[in-house]
C-alpha cells in the first residue's frame, strides 16, 4: 500500500467519486432498452474509473471508509461485471477485498456480491476470516450469488463445499446443479460419480453438457 501524503487521500476520494459520476451520468443518458446485456463495456473511460479505484484503495485503509464510500465502491464494481477489472484490484488488495465483502450483504448489488464471492475463492486470506462469509454469500438469494460462493468454497477446498454441493443439487435448480457438479469435481468429492449418473437422468441439456464435460476430463486425466 502507498504511503499517505497530506491531502492524498482527498485528492484519491475525490478522483474515484468524480470518475464515479461521470458513469452514473452517461448511463442515466441511456434509454432503458440500452441498459441490458453488455452496456456497460460501451462505457469509454474504465480506464480512468480503474486508476481512481485502485488509487483510492491504495490511499485509505478500509478502517476509514464511510458509508457513501462504500455505496460507491460497490455500485461501480456491479456495473464492472463483464471485464471484471475492479474485482482484479480487489483481488490483489485482499484486505480491503475482505472488508468490502464484510459490508455488502445488505446492498443492491448482486453483480458486486458475486464479485466479491468469487475473488474470496482466490485469495491468501485465514479460513476463519473467509469462510463464514462464503457461506453467506452461498445463502444469498440471488442464485448467481449463491453459484459462485459455492464454487470458491470449493476452490478453497473447503469442508463445507461437498454438502454445500449436496444442498444445491437439492433445489433440483439446472444451473445449481451444473455447479454443484463442479464443486464435487474441485474438491474431489467421491460422490461425483453418482452425481454424474443422476445428472444424465435428469436430463436437461445444459446439466447434461455439462455432465458430459466433466465425465471427458476425468476421463482423460484419469489416463495420463
């Protein structure tokens, strides 16, 4: 972390804030048919909005942050969900990623939250400070939310990923399911091979796609 210089840390809270806003206005611009998919990756000055988030991380511990700090940190990382930039400062940052991850439960964000969830999944940080917070996260009720907490719980080689896994397979949602798999796989689950079974018989087409992937790595790993 850099050094702070008197009147650094207003300089970089300002910067983010004035680069912040000038996002909200050019997307307030757009028809509300244009505010869908991709839109913001047509947004021409991310650059700038990474250098002012990164430098404003760098100038203020997250002891200091306020709530319209925090708003604001999150509201511009969910709308950075395509190129994932904001989350890759975070993620070299894991201090300030753990703090940022503490306060967004409550938040109207569900393009941060699963951010955050996934940066967790790859960091250098104690289990104790990171678990219980993926397990929120997996209890999210935004579905993606919940995906993506499970899956770094697995990355983590969590003991709670294979009946996390279990529970999503549970809610008999595709997409749940199609993850659930991939946690199994990540933390070498021996229920895999049953699970791959239950999901040809269930037979959705993504499910089984995905099934059928995961069955051809393993089998090629298994001949190596």
């Amino acid at each position: 972390m850099t050094n702070h210089q008197p009147g650094h840390d207003e300089n970089a809270q300002a910067s983010l804030a004035a680069t912040v806003s000038a996002f909200r206005s050019w997307a307030d611009s757009l028809p509300a048919g244009q505010r869908s998919g991709e839109w913001e990756c047509d947004y021409q000055q991310w650059p700038a909005i990474t250098k002012a988030f990164a430098a404003f991380l760098d100038s203020l511990t997250p002891q200091l942050w306020d709530s319209s700090n925090i708003e604001m940190l999150l509201y511009i990382l969910a709308r950075d969900n395509e190129m994932e930039l904001l989350k890759e400062e975070l993620t070299a940052r894991p201090i300030h990623l753990l703090a940022l991850a503490k306060v967004s439960f409550n938040c109207e964000e569900p393009d941060a939250r699963w951010q955050l969830a996934d940066a967790l999944g790859s960091v250098e940080l104690a289990t104790t400070e990171v678990e219980p917070l993926l397990e929120r996260y997996f209890r999210d009720e935004n579905e993606y939310v919940s995906r993506r907490a499970l899956l770094a719980l697995a990355r983590r080689q969590s003991k709670h990923a294979e009946p996390f896994a279990l529970r999503a397979w549970g809610t008999g949602h595709e997409y749940q399911r199609m993850a659930a798999l991939e946690a199994l796989v990540a933390c070498g689950s021996p229920l895999l091979s049953s699970h791959l079974d239950f999901a040809f018989r269930d037979g959705r087409q993504h499910l089984v796609k995905s099934a059928q992937a995961l069955l051809a790595k393993r089998t090629i790993e298994r001949s190596e």
